[in-house]
C-alpha cells in the first residue's frame, strides 16, 4: 500500500525509507527521487506551489497504485511539498520498493514524469527583482510522460 502525503512541511528522507523498509526482508531494490527548488542564476527568490487539498491527494494515490499494478511494486512512497519554497527546499519524494533493482528505478522514473506533468500543482516563480510570473509546461516534460503511455 502506498504512502500519498501532500503538506506543506519538509520531510525526512531517512525517516521515510526507514518506514517503507521496517521489518520488509522482501525488498532487493529501493528507487528514490528528491526534487529541491533549483535557482539559475541567483534570479528565484521562492517558488509556490499551489493545490487543491483533497483533489490533489486522490490524484498521487491512483498514479502510486498505478506505479504498484504496472512495476509490482512492494510498496511505494509520494510526498509532494506545496506553498512557498525557497531555493534549495525540498519539493518531492519518491520511493519505490520492489523485489529487484529494475521496477524499482522503472517505477520511480515513471513516477516522477507523472508528477512533473498530470498531478494537479500549480506553480508560480518569484524573482528577486520583485517580478513573478506562473510556471509554463515543459515539452520535453510531456514527451518523457508520453512515453509511458506507449509502454503501458
């Protein structure tokens, strides 16, 4: 059963391996992704994430039983950060754990292109310069989501 956390707090990455783990001598392979808050150039002074509580959690719970069915999965772990972040903050993690190296990493990677471009965040950068402007999607984000839908 996966864990879906959405909050605004910053998470433990050792604490959350640690609960997927505890007592499991069934896990070969363990897949993890943290995304921070990344500046270029010393220009963002906070992004902002926004959600819909409740909506967004229902959204991570079916994309991570989804992960679970296609990877056979023997657990998994999603927590997505949300409200003001500055540079360097945690934004995401995700864990997957499986009886073999290979789904764990696949279903990481799937993970993680779902959350980039289908779960339901919007995102608004600030810039040191006072300005701030929302966050556009990516192509190259939609074209590695797509190839998922091809492996199917």
């Amino acid at each position: 059963m996966a864990t879906v956390r959405v909050q605004t707090e910053d998470f433990d990455v050792g604490a959350e391996f640690a609960a997927l783990t505890a007592g499991r001598h069934d896990i070969g392979g363990l897949g993890c992704f943290v995304g921070t808050v990344r500046d270029e150039g010393n220009r963002l002074s906070a992004l902002t994430l926004e959600q819909y509580p409740g909506m967004t959690e229902r959204a991570l719970a079916r994309v991570a039983a989804e992960a679970e069915r296609r990877f056979s999965l023997l657990g998994c772990t999603v927590i997505h950060r949300h409200g003001r972040l500055e540079p360097g903050a945690n934004i995401v993690l995700v864990i997957a754990a499986s009886g073999h190296r290979q789904p764990a990493l696949d279903a990481t990677h799937f993970l993680i292109d779902w959350l980039k471009t289908s779960a339901p965040f919007w995102k608004k950068e600030e810039y040191a310069d006072g300005t701030a402007a929302w966050v556009d999607a990516r192509k190259a984000d939609d074209e590695a989501a797509a190839r998922w839908q091809r492996a199917g």
